[in-house]
C-alpha cells in the first residue's frame, strides 16, 4: 500500500500518521499543498520565520 504524507492542521508537520506525534489528539490532513524541509531549525531564516523548532518536513498550505 502506498504511504500518504499527511498535514498536522495545527504545525503543518508532514507525517503517515493519522494524529500529529508532537501534538497528540491533533488530527492530520491529506489536504495540503508544497512542503519545506528544515535540517537546522536554529540556523534557518526560513523556520524562524514560520516559528519552526523541529526539524523534518513541513506542508507550506494547510487546508482547514
């Protein structure tokens, strides 16, 4: 079967699952659009700017 990336509404965290593993109950979308991969959070004007802490791959656009 063929793994989805799936969108945390609340971070925009890329993940297959279908609750946010760094929010817990947050649920997850298939709805979003453009990604961003962020190695050195600390170092990127990029995820300063988004507020991102952690590194991985974020969605740019969430659909609510």
């Amino acid at each position: 079967m063929k793994e989805v990336l799936r969108a945390c509404k609340k971070c925009k965290l890329l993940t297959i699952e279908k609750t946010c593993p760094i929010h817990g109950s947050e649920k997850t979308t298939e709805e979003w659009s453009g990604f961003v991969l962020v190695s050195e959070p600390s170092e990127s004007i990029i995820a300063q700017k988004a507020g991102i802490k952690l590194a991985g791959m974020y969605a740019i656009k969430v659909r609510m």
